[in-house]
C-alpha cells in the first residue's frame, strides 16, 4: 500500500532563509512536542519545556494546538499562545516558532504556492536580451559624456566611463550574488546583473526623457520631478535584488528600502533649502535640444520681457543677503 496515504501531515522545520532543513511525517493524532524523549517530536532546544504543546484536529476537523506547561509559550503571528490556550494552527503559508525552533505544518489539503522562477529567469528575462541591453545602455552613457565634454578632451576624460562603469558594475553584482551565496546557496551573478541593467536603462532613460518633455511641452514640472523619478526606479531596483536574496523578508525589505529612500529625500531637500531656498534644484540644460522639439506655442516677447523684469527684485534681495566677497 502506498506509504503516503498514511501521512496526515507534514511538521517542516524552517531556517531563517525560509528554506526546509527537515520534516517529519505526522501518521496519527494527537502529535506531541516536546524536549522530552516521550514525545512523538523531539525539539533539542533549551528554550522548549518537556512538553510543550500538542496538535490534533477539533471536530470539525480544523487542526488545532494546545499549549502545555511552559513559560515561553508559542509565538503564533504577531501574538504568544501561553499555557493552556488552544488556537488554530496558521496555514502552511505561515511559520510558528517553538522556542526558538521555527516550525511549519502543512496538510494534504493545503493549497501549493507557485513554482518559483530559478535563476535569470526569475527576473524575466534572456540573456541576449540583457547583454544587448547593457551594451546599449553603456553607450547610451557614452553619447551623453560626449556631448558633454568639452573640444580636446583627452583619453583621462574617456576612463572612467571605459573602464570605472564596467568595474563598478561587476563589483555591484559580485557582491548581491555573494549575499544569493549567503542566503540563497546560489550565485546568482546574472540575475542580478539583469536586474541592474534593467533599473541602469530605466534611470538613464528617465534622465533623458523627462527634460525633453519638459521643454517640448514647456510643463517644468517634468523636469523638476525627474530626481524623484529616478530615485524610485533605483529604490526600486535595490529591493529587486534584496527580495532576490532573501525572498521571505520582502516587507522588511520594502520597508527599509521606503525609509531609505525617505531618509534621502528629506536630507537632499533640506540641504537645498539651506542652498537655495526650494526643494528642488534650479532647473538646467547642459545642451538644448533642436528647436523641431518644441510643441508647445511659444511665449510673446513683450510676455518674455514682463516675466524678465520680474526677476529682478528677488535676484537684488538674494545679493543683498549674500555677504560681500573678501
């Protein structure tokens, strides 16, 4: 007869990876736990009494557990089961800790999360696709320092961007992969380079394309808020990777990459109103784009010289407040 017709259930002991480090079949009720060595598991914990709780379904089937005498108790979600209390057993979706030994009980009836993507393939992509991405965003950079660059710049202009680039971006995802080493027990170098290339393009592309809106549609509001944009493509970016490593802690994770990035938005923001008086940086264009770019109508020059003039009374009080040079 097969054996797995027997097994009522599954007690997982989980790591704090989330990943199984063993499991021991259930085949009757009740299942007592325990240090003791009359227990049907035995927990070689300290924190754990002699016996400790036990588990058995209630009558409408609904598998319960019951606290013994201990002091500890059992931690059930965000609350402890003290001595004598019986509670519902969490879903298997869920891990209760005895002790500090953290436990999970799956049933035959429990539904199976889905199957987890492994490897490049948990980001979704290929991998011609991410290294034509990368090489495109890389030149991409490149066409942008040479705009920038003034005539007879030399090869010392050129290296940081021919070498620095591609130096940083391997040491950035070493040392993600070396954490998917740590927690994950893989290294997972190309994920995470598929993940950097993905938030690099979606920065550069932000960079590129916000201001050019802003000045084809004379909305400055585009261009004030491309920082912003970018930061949280970033920020996006950082918890891609840190769910990669450790995909049990994602709202950990996205709570301590929301405080980061809230941290500094309020540390550039109130240095720019220390600078400047705003929020927001002055708003600048190393280069103007052509003229055929511009959609909106354009202002009147009577409109342009009002607008002007009235630039002059708050640019007279700031050399006021600004003291005398030495």
């Amino acid at each position: 007869m097969d054996a797995s017709r027997h097994r009522l259930a599954l007690i997982e002991f989980i790591e704090r990876d989330g990943r199984v480090r063993r499991s021991i079949e259930v085949r009757h009720w009740p299942v007592l736990i325990g240090r003791a060595l009359d227990n049907d598991i035995v927990l070689d914990d300290p924190h754990v009494a002699a016996h400790h709780l036990s588990l058995a379904p209630d009558e409408q089937g609904l598998l319960q557990m019951t606290v013994g005498a201990t002091r500890n108790g059992v931690q059930v979600g965000p609350r402890t089961a003290v001595e004598g209390e019986t509670c519902p057993v969490p879903p298997a979706s869920e891990v209760w800790q005895v002790g500090a030994t953290r436990l999970r009980a799956r049933l035959p009836a429990d539904e199976l999360e889905p199957e987890r993507p492994l490897g490049l393939a948990a980001t979704g992509a290929r991998p011609l696709t991410t290294l034509a991405a990368a090489l495109g965003t890389w030149a991409l950079l490149l066409v942008e320092h040479a705009v920038e660059l003034d005539p007879g710049s030399t090869l010392n202009d050129w290296l940081l961007f021919l070498l620095g680039v591609p130096a940083a971006v391997i040491g950035w995802c070493i040392a993600w992969a070396l954490g998917s080493k740590l927690l994950q027990h893989r290294f997972e170098f190309w994920t995470h380079f598929a993940v950097l290339v993905k938030g690099a393009l979606g920065v550069m592309l932000l960079d590129l394309l916000l201001p050019l809106a802003a000045y084809a549609l004379s909305w400055e509001w585009l261009s004030r808020i491309a920082p912003v944009a970018e930061a949280l493509v970033a920020g996006a970016m950082v918890y891609r990777h840190a769910s990669l490593v450790a995909p049990v802690r994602r709202w950990w994770v996205a709570g301590g990459v929301a405080g980061l990035l809230a941290l500094t938005g309020m540390v550039v923001g109130t240095l720019n109103l220390q600078r400047m008086g705003r929020l927001f940086p002055e708003l600048y264009l190393s280069s103007l784009p052509p003229p055929a770019f511009r959609l909106a109508p354009g202002v009147p020059v009577k409109e342009f010289v009002r607008d002007a003039r009235a630039l002059r009374q708050p640019l007279d009080q700031q050399v006021a407040r600004e003291p005398p040079a030495k």
